[in-house]
C-alpha cells in the first residue's frame, strides 16, 4: 500500500517525502518507464501494457477474467493515457 511518495526538486536536488494514498505519472509519448521494470509487464519500447494488450506481454496470464482497459498485470496498478502501448496517439 502506497503511503508516501519522495519528491525531488531537479534543480537543487533537495528531496521532501509527501504523504500519498495514489500516485499518477505522466510519461508522455517517449515512456520513462524503466522504473516500473519487473513492476508491471512493458512493450519493447517501454510502453505499460493494459486490459487486451496485456496478451501480446511474456507473462504467465493464469487470470480467469478479462482485466480492465487500464489494468496492467500488477493487480491494483492502473495505467492511463499514453503510457499504455497500442494507443492510437503513440
């Protein structure tokens, strides 16, 4: 369960915890997602897969149900936006 997020200010590198029960990361059209490697299942260009595209992934899909559009294959972890592959504005 999340509950704090550390934030960093990239100009004079002092850091700050914030409390946090969410957390939404904007990564636009070119993915910043190496962080989420071994997290949630990414394309070869990085991209999150969610819901349909989630079969194109190497995991194991031992789920009986359909996930959601933006479920990615962390149960409780959503991806919206461009970071999820196969979105026609990528």
């Amino acid at each position: 369960m999340l509950t704090s997020v550390e934030v960093e200010d990239t100009t004079t590198g002092s850091r700050k915890q914030l409390e946090a029960r969410a957390l939404f990361v904007f990564i636009g059209a070119q993915p910043q997602s190496s962080w989420l490697t071994g997290l949630v299942e990414l394309d070869d260009h990085g991209f999150v897969l969610t819901g349909p595209d989630l079969d194109r992934g190497s995991g194991d899909r031992t789920q009986r149900v359909q996930p959601s559009i933006l479920q990615t294959s962390q149960p409780g972890i959503f991806a919206a936006g461009t970071c999820g592959a196969g979105r026609p504005d990528v």
